[in-house]
C-alpha cells in the first residue's frame, strides 16, 4: 500500500489517529503523522508504540512541516494515500497540493456540526440562541459538543 499521511484532528487525536493507522499497517503500509500544534505528543507517542508492539522501527513516523512547504511533499513518490481530519481550508489546501496533482487516494474528512444536547431544565430559547450560534460558526472553533443548559 505504501505510506499514509495521517494529519489527524486536534480534538481526538489518538482515536482519530489509531482509526487510520490500523488499517494503514495491517495492509502492510507506513505512516507518517502530522500532528497538530496543539499536540505536539502525538507522532513521537504513536512512533514508540508501534515500534515496542511491532517489533519494527520506522513503520509509523512522526513529521514537522509548515503548511506553506506542504507542496514539497506532493514530490515523495512514496505517499500512496493523504488522511486529513480538520477545517475545511485546511483540507482544501492539502488536497490542492498534495493530491489533486497525483491523483492519489484521500481521506478529507472537514467537519459538520457536532451535537448539540439540551436537558429538561435549559432555558428552551436561550439554548435555541445558542444552538443557532454554534452552527454558524466553523466547525475549527468547536471543540467540544455543545452542551447547553442553566
């Protein structure tokens, strides 16, 4: 299969991480992950552990590039398939960059709205304000679920 970039999603990122790279190495595929600023931890975390359980170095390896030198990577012949999990404008640069000119397989998966869970004490119109709100905002802004009540 070759190498996955994995650029997984800052909010979840060992699950989001883990529910790309098992399938990448089971297939017999490396990975390399970008992580994101937020959690600098990441690829060194998930670069150890597959290294001690599969009793192999270098199948997962961790990346540092800025967005702007993306494009750079478009010319390693060894990415097979692009994994990004983030804002729409994100996802659109990577795919403009690195696989609209390879026509290689990706995974872009940019957001929707999270859910929003409101209890039998919330003020029903405040939380409709809120609700409302939260939708228009980019999904990169939300976090957490939305979770409105008194």
């Amino acid at each position: 299969m070759g190498l996955s970039l994995i650029f997984p999603y800052y909010s979840e990122p060992i699950l989001d991480s883990m529910m790309h790279l098992i399938p990448c190495l089971i297939s017999g595929g490396g990975a390399l992950i970008k992580p994101s600023d937020f959690n600098h931890f990441l690829g060194k975390y998930l670069e150890t552990k597959a290294a001690k359980i599969l009793k192999i170095k270098s199948l997962v390896s961790e990346i540092f590039i800025e967005p702007k030198k993306l494009p750079s990577l478009a010319q390693f012949r060894s990415i097979k398939k692009v994994i990004y999990s983030g804002s729409h404008s994100s996802a659109k640069h990577i795919f403009e960059t690195l696989v609209k000119e390879r026509f290689i397989d990706c995974n872009l998966f940019f957001g929707g709205q999270d859910a929003a869970y409101v209890d039998s004490t919330a003020d029903l119109k405040e939380s409709a304000r809120k609700i409302a709100r939260c939708a228009s905002v980019s999904y990169t802004h939300l976090t957490l679920p939305t979770i409105c009540s008194v």
